[in-house]
C-alpha cells in the first residue's frame, strides 16, 4: 500500500511539471510606459523693467445741464437748452510716457506691479450757434469744451508665459486731470451769460489685458488694452445780477486706451 501511495504522488509530480509551462511573457503593450507629459517652457520674466509706449485714447465725455430758477418760467425753453447743452462730447488723441515695473515668476505664472505714466492729446470744443429757445424771444449761445492732459496708472498684473509670449491681465488705479467749461451766452449785453469752468485731478480705476514678447532675455514688445472710468466734475454758475437763474454743469469721463510699448528688463 505505501508503494502504491508513493507511486501515485511521483506520478502528480511529474504532471504538474509537464503541464505548467514557463510563465508568459507580458506583452508589448503591457511593457509600454506613457510617457509623462513635457513640462511647459517658458522665458524669465521676473525683475525690475522699464520701457516707453505710445498709444492712441479714445474719451467718452457724458454731460448733463441742468437748469432753475427763472428758467422754470419757460418749461419748453428750459428743457430745450438742457438737451443742447447735455449732448456728448466725445473726443479722441494720442498719447506717449514711460513705465516702470517689477515682476515675479513661479514656474510660468507672473505676477508683477506697473506704474504708467502719459501726456495725452485728448480734447473737444463744441459750439451750438445762436438759437432761441422755444417760447423765447432771444436768442442763445452755448459754448463747451472738454480736456484732459494727462493719465497715471498704478495697477498688478498676472500672467501666464507661453514660451516668448505672455499674456497678462490688469487692473488698478487711474489719475488723471478733467478740465470741463460752458457758458450760456445771450447777445444783449456782457451781463448776460452765465457759466465757467472747473478742473479737477480725479482718482479713478482702470481694467485691461495686453500681449507681450519676448525678442531677447532683456528687450520685449507689447500691445494692450485699457478701459478708464475717471468719474466726473462739476460745478453751478448763475447769471450776474438780480437776476437768478442758477445752472448746474456736469461732465463724466471713460477712457478706451490701446497702446504699443517697447521695455527693458534688468
């Protein structure tokens, strides 16, 4: 009997070993790795630059005239002159200054702080001609004029670099200068007109973006858009004399400025 049983287990012994082969081999496929992903590239934007730019400034001038006291006495007439005197004064110029800013990296992002400053072209005048009102037996002028000469910015600004390029958004502070006059004028004498004018510097805010390049490890181009709101200015005028018909003059100032820069990086 323990023959029989030995016998038995040498046999299932060789069994096995004839019925299991070498293990297979993993295939192709299976050996292939992916390969992980190139990570992004991209030049140094961090430090201290400086540059110039010139651009070109669009202004929208909204303005409001209102008008009391004796010129309730002629409804038609009152509102007549409001509208003539309330129409926009759009107007549009050039502009060119310098910047100074820094920027830090990590990785690809950039994150820097600008400081702009520009002298602008920026000016209208409009004048109605003599008019009379309606219900009125005189004739009226008005006369308005609108400027604003310079522009400061101080705003941060992130990035993100794709090789030589980087585009970036903005958005900060904006100062700048509103000069604003209008005179309503009457042709019966030096006493008969009313008006004057105010110039204010204002602190606004600005939003943008722009596109910048890269030409070599210290020189770069960009191109950028800014949209400025610089609030308003106002003041009230009354006519000399007895009489008293008071007027409020008001003007508000937005800004669409695209501009091209050349800059330094140290």
């Amino acid at each position: 009997m323990k023959q029989i049983t030995l016998t038995l287990a040498v046999l299932c012994a060789a069994c096995s070993v004839s019925f299991a082969g070498p293990e297979p081999l993993p295939s192709g496929k299976e050996m292939k790795q992916v390969a992980p992903a190139p990570e992004p590239t991209c030049v140094n934007w961090s430090g201290f630059y400086v540059g110039g730019f010139g651009g070109y400034k669009f202004s929208s001038v909204d303005r409001d005239l209102s008008l009391g006291g004796e010129w309730n006495l002629n409804p038609p007439g009152k509102a007549f002159t409001e509208e003539q005197g309330s129409s926009d004064l759009d107007n549009d110029g050039a502009e060119a200054g310098g910047l100074i800013g820094y920027n830090f990296q990590r990785d690809c992002w950039v994150f820097g702080l600008e400081a702009d400053g520009g002298y602008l072209w920026a000016r209208d005048s409009s004048e109605t001609g003599y008019f009379v009102p309606p219900g009125g037996r005189i004739p009226l002028h008005i006369r308005s004029s609108f400027q604003t000469h310079y522009l400061f910015t101080f705003a941060p600004r992130v990035g993100y670099g794709i090789g030589r390029w980087l585009p970036y958004v903005t958005g900060g502070l904006a100062v700048g200068d509103l000069d604003y006059k209008q005179e309503l004028i009457f042709p019966t004498g030096p006493t008969a007109r009313e008006g004057g004018d105010d110039t204010a510097t204002n602190v606004g805010w600005m939003v943008g973006g722009g596109l910048q390049y890269a030409l070599t490890d210290h020189w770069s181009v960009r191109a950028q858009y800014q949209y400025i709101d610089l609030g308003d200015i106002d003041f009230d005028s009354d006519f000399p004399g007895p009489t008293v018909a008071p007027a409020h003059h008001h003007a508000e100032l937005r800004e669409h400025n695209a501009s091209f820069a050349i800059m330094y990086k140290f």
